[in-house]
C-alpha cells in the first residue's frame, strides 16, 4: 500500500544510490511541488543540494522575502535572486499576453543559467515535475514558469547539459501533499493556491510598469489577507486581482477622481481545468472593495468576475 512515509523512506534510499557525492541544482518556484522535491532531495544528499530562488519582480507583495525565510528555516541550501528589474525592462511596452509568457520563460532560463554556473561540478538538475505534467501535454494551461516547459527555447542553456532527477514524477498533486506534510512542511506552503509562473505579468492586462506592479501587490495583498483572515482562503481554489487597463471616474470628496480599476477573482476548482467563480458572501465583497479603495491610492472601483471555466478562462491573459 502507498503511504507517504513509506513513498519518503524508499525514495531516499533511492536518491542516495542514484546521485552518491554529485551535487544538484533545483529551481524553487515557491509552490509545493518543487519545495517537496527540494526537500526530498535535501533528506537524501543534505547540502551537495544548492537551491535558485529567482525573484521575477512580479510575485505578490513581500512574497519573495517570506518564501526565502521560510525556505532557510526548512535548512535548504537557497541562492535568492533578485532580477525583477531585468524582467520588467525586457517586458517593457510589451502588451500581448503570450509574448510576455515567452518573454518571462526565457528570462527566467537567461538567469537560472547564469547561477547554475556558479554552482562548480553540479551534475544533476532536480526538478518538481508530478505525474500529470508528465502525461499532459504542457500547452494547456500555457507555457509554465518551471524548467521543463523552456526545452524549447533556443540555445541549449548550460544547465541542460545536466541530467535530470524527478522524485515526485510518478506522483498526483493530493501524493505530494501529503508527503509535504509528512516530511513536516506548513500549511503555507501545503495550502498556498496556484499561483501562475508569469506571475502579476498576466494579471496586469496590457503594458506592465513598476507602478503598476506595485498597485496590483497592495490591492492583491488586501484581498488574499482578508480571506485569510475571514477564513475563507483554504475554501477557494484560486484567488488574485487584476488590474484592468481602463481607468473611470468617481469622487472622493469633493474632488473627481479618475483612477484604476481591479477585478477581484475567486474560483472553485479541483486541476483548473473546469472553474466555477465562487459565491463569496456579499458583505466580504464589500469589505474589500472598501478597504482597497480606501488604502490604494489610484484605484477608485472594485469589480467581481463572475464567470466560470469554460468558457472564460481562470486568469485574464
Ligand atoms: P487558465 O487561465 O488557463 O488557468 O484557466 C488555469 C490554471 O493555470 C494557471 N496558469 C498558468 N500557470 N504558467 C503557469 O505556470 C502560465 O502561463 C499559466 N497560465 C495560467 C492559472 O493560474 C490556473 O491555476
């Protein structure tokens, strides 16, 4: 019978026959799947483990800096780095959404290559991959942020020299979980909602600025605070907001203002791949809007998506 403790012992015993003294590189997306492959890993081969932590400038507020903590307290070895700047100048003026994905895949290769550099005599390349990325064809949800949809991208980075190591390849996304919460991982990491690779690139509709990014994070922090704070977070699949690309009038008091509008999104899911856009309770809504544009300058309307998967999509973009 497959349990977790039994999937964790056998598969160490495993890595530590398969990889002996090499030293592997992982890229950490902050998601489950590749913080339980990291740690398998680490449970395996200790520090010839070096993890990449790469900050696209586009992560929700302070979610870099959390998740870098919370990664030195589970002891892995983690490179952060900063590159939001080089990701949102390459993204500048850029509106089209698969542009962007390709543009943000392919920085994200140009800066995991140069770090894996760093990292002398690595031999493997670690990676989250679960068994429904093996079997799916990639195309559905777009390319992702992790490595193994950037095979086609072109110019074999150094990095693909290296051979690869999948601990969780034959495992569902509930298997993962529960071996993360075996191997004592938090609930913030066990329970985070999905969260897309191209990151608020594809939640900023049209062109991307860092003012932009930064209203998005302030209204997109309140809104996933407060479900938090209500209880409501670990009732829905997925959440964020959107910063739409229109702007619209209103008054705050006696002055017209003409500001931003975001779009608050909540769905009921069980792969993303069919959604029903949640029945939040009307007083939470309200809470939010209120608070949002009470405390975001710039953004003067709050509007709530109510559509489903098909045929609208779960992101925007
Ligand atoms: P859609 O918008 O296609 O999203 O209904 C389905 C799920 O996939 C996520 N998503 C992405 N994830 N790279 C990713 O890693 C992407 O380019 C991407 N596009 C969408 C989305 O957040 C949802 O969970």
């Amino acid at each position: 019978d497959w349990t977790p403790d039994s999937f964790i012992e056998t598969t160490v015993a495993e890595l530590k026959e398969k990889i002996g003294e090499d030293r592997v590189i992982l890229g950490l997306s902050g998601g489950v799947d590749s913080t339980v492959a990291a740690m398998l890993l680490h449970r395996a081969i200790g520090k010839n483990l070096t993890c990449i932590f790469v900050d696209n400038g586009l992560l929700r507020k302070n979610e870099f800096s959390d998740v870098l903590e919370n990664y030195k307290e589970l002891g892995l070895n983690v490179i952060g780095v900063d590159a939001g700047d080089l990701f949102l100048s390459r993204l500048a003026g850029i509106e089209d959404p698969e542009k962007k994905r390709k543009i943000i895949g392919a920085t994200f290769v140009d800066v995991f290559d140069e770090e894996s550099r760093k990292v002398k005599d690595a031999k493997w390349l670690g990676q989250g991959t679960i068994y429904p990325d093996v079997i799916e064809s990639s195309s559905v949800n777009g390319p992702s942020q992790t490595i193994k949809s950037h095979h086609n991208v072109g110019g074999l980075p150094d990095y693909m020299k290296l051979k690869v190591v999948e601990p969780l390849r034959l495992l569902f996304k509930d298997e993962v979980r529960r071996v993360g919460k075996s191997l004592g991982l938090a609930d913030k990491f066990l329970k985070r909602h999905p969260f897309p690779g191209p990151g608020l690139a594809i939640r900023i509709l049209g062109e991307i600025t860092k003012e932009k990014v930064r209203l998005l994070q302030e209204a997109d922090h309140i809104y996933i605070t407060m479900l938090q704070e209500e209880g409501l977070y670990d009732k829905v699949w997925q959440a964020g907001t959107i910063l739409l690309p229109i702007k619209s009038v209103g008054v705050m008091g006696d002055e017209r203002t003409y500001e931003s509008v975001v779009a608050l999104r909540a769905v009921e899911s069980t792969d993303g791949m069919t959604a029903d856009w949640c029945h939040l309770p009307y007083e939470f809504l309200a809470k939010v809007s209120n608070k949002i544009i009470n405390n975001v300058r710039g953004i003067n309307r709050v509007v709530y998506d109510i559509s489903s998967k098909p045929p609208a999509t779960i992101e925007w973009e």
